[in-house]
C-alpha cells in the first residue's frame, strides 16, 4: 500500500512538472554536468558548501547549468493533486529526484526535435487549451462562487431532516455452524455464563478476539434476518438463536443510540464544501449556456445518432 501511494505521488510530480518544468527545460541547455550531478552521493557537508543562492532561491538541484531552487520545488508541490501533497513534503528528496528525472528526458527527447511531430503538436495543442480553459474556469469560478457559514447555515435549517443520524446499536454476537451448537451456547448463557468467555471460545467470526463484539451498526449494514433480531432486542437481553446465510447467531445489544439530529457544528464543513459544488456547477452551467445563445451553436443530432429503423411489421397468416 505504502509502495502504491509512494508511485502515486511520483506519477502526479511527473503530470506536475510536465506542466510548469518544461519550459524552464527548454529555456536551459543541459550543459555536461559535473561529478555530483551524475547520479553520484553528495555528503550533507559537501551539500551544504555546494548549495549556492540562486536567483529565485537556494539551489537544491543542479542539471549541468540548469539549477532548480527550493523555491521552485515548493511551487510545483503546490501545484500536484492536493491528496498527493503531504506524501511529497514528507518525501521531498524523491520529489526532486522526480523533477530531475522529468528534465533529464525532456533535455534528451527535445535533441530529438519531437515537438515538430504533426501527432505531438496536436498533443501539445490540446494540452495547452486544457490549460487555458482551467486558468479561465478558476478565474470566473473557483475565484468568484463562495459559500459562507450563513449560507451552510440557512440550508441546515431548512433541510434538518436530511442531517438525521438513525438509530445506532452496540451489539455483539456469537456465530456457530450448526443449530445445536447454537442451542448448546444459547444454555450456557442463560445459566450464566460470560458472554464474551463464550465468543472467543465458540464463535467462527473473527469478531470473537473482541468477545463476539461487532462494534455500532445501523440499519442496512447486515443481512435482514440479523438486523431485525439485533434491532428487537433490549439492552442486555439475549436474542433465541438466529438462523442467517452466514450460520446461527446469538446476538446480545449492549447500548442503543436512539436516531437523533446532528448538529449544525458536526456538518458545518461538510455541508459547506456541497453547497460550493451545487454553486459552482451551477455557475458553470450559466457560463456554458451563455456561450452558446451567444456564439448560436447548433448540434445535428441526427446525424450523430441516427433513428433506429422502425421494425417491419409480421405478415398475418
């Protein structure tokens, strides 16, 4: 999992730095480049005398002439899927390693002269239109469409239904794999022994190394013939035995919270961060529809998507 997320992040560094390095690639000729930028270690000694101040910042990276700063590392960090971003600042040495990488083969696939390419062009023109309309999107969106904690609170209290929180119980059960077993511990039980002693010594669910304990659960989220037994039951009391696809159950409820309403606190980001979707979709669809009662756009659908052909009527005999 560590290793997936970790090439995540360099994955989202190279789509990053494919957007704001190569330029700057382009801008500098990769000079041969001296002993400690072949791929070389540098002592944290030698480091710290080597790394000179360059304009923009202190030098954290040298391809040949080319330096890259600590400035520009932090900008582009900045600018990768916001998921991916502690993982780099925690990981910045691989995060430079991946902007170095990205500027090693941008240098040597330009020698190349790729970008006359008819396919690459048409690529890079995409590219940067998928740029421009981002750039503009931001501007006359995310810049503009704001949600206050006036706003998140005006929808709450119209729409308290919707921030119910159903009833909850706390149950614990033990699963056997044949009724009489399940009679046999359902005995036990009520002669008096210890419900979570009986779990972890009769109980097939892995729940059993917590005594049979299955933690909160709501309606919805077991099978039928469990739920409705679990949810029957009063707090302490003892469910007969329970037949479901998994085996027989015995279920005992140990606390019930009853359905209640969330608070306006406990929803407050939540609720905010969809009414800034519901926004900005909606200013979206008012910018797209401008657009097009202004540059009178007409589609064809029919000749798009054609009409199916009407089925031939059966002869009667």
């Amino acid at each position: 999992m560590y290793r997936t997320r970790l090439f995540a992040v360099v994955m989202a560094v190279f789509a990053a730095v494919a957007l704001t390095g190569c330029c700057q690639s382009a801008k500098n000729a990769a000079a041969p480049a001296p002993e400690a930028s072949k791929g070389q270690a540098v002592s944290a000694e030698t480091a710290k005398q080597a790394a000179p101040e360059a304009k923009g910042g202190k030098v954290v990276a040298e391809i040949g002439s080319e330096k890259i700063t600590l400035e520009e590392i932090n900008e582009m960090i900045k600018q990768i899927p916001e998921q991916y971003q502690p993982m780099a600042e925690a990981h910045k040495d691989m995060f430079v390693d991946s902007v170095v990488n990205q500027r090693l083969l941008y240098n040597e696939a330009s020698k190349l002269n790729l970008d006359k390419d008819a396919a690459v062009q048409k690529q890079l023109d995409e590219a940067r239109k998928e740029i421009i309309i981002k750039e503009f999107l931001r501007k006359e969106i995310e810049d503009k469409v704001v949600v206050t904690d006036e706003d998140a609170k005006k929808y709450y209290e119209a729409n308290k239904d919707k921030f119910k929180e159903g009833e909850k119980i706390q149950v614990s059960h033990i699963l056997v794999e044949t009724e009489a077993e399940a009679n046999d511990a359902l005995a036990k039980l009520q002669a008096g022994a210890d419900f979570a002693a009986l779990a972890k010594e009769k109980s097939k669910c892995p729940s059993k190394d917590k005594g049979g304990d299955l933690g909160p659960i709501s309606k919805g989220q077991t099978v039928p013939e469990f739920e409705n037994a679990a949810f029957a039951l009063q707090v302490g009391q003892l469910s007969p035995v329970v037949k479901s696809q998994f085996g027989y159950h015995i279920i005992k409820v140990t606390e019930k919270q009853p359905e209640k309403l969330l608070s306006f606190d406990e929803v407050k980001e939540q609720l905010k961060q969809m009414l800034l979707a519901d926004k900005q979709k909606e200013s979206f669809d008012l910018i797209i529809k401008d657009l097009k009662d202004r540059n009178k756009v007409v589609i064809y659908k029919d000749l798009l998507m054609p009409p199916a052909p009407k089925a031939e009527p059966i002869p009667a005999k």
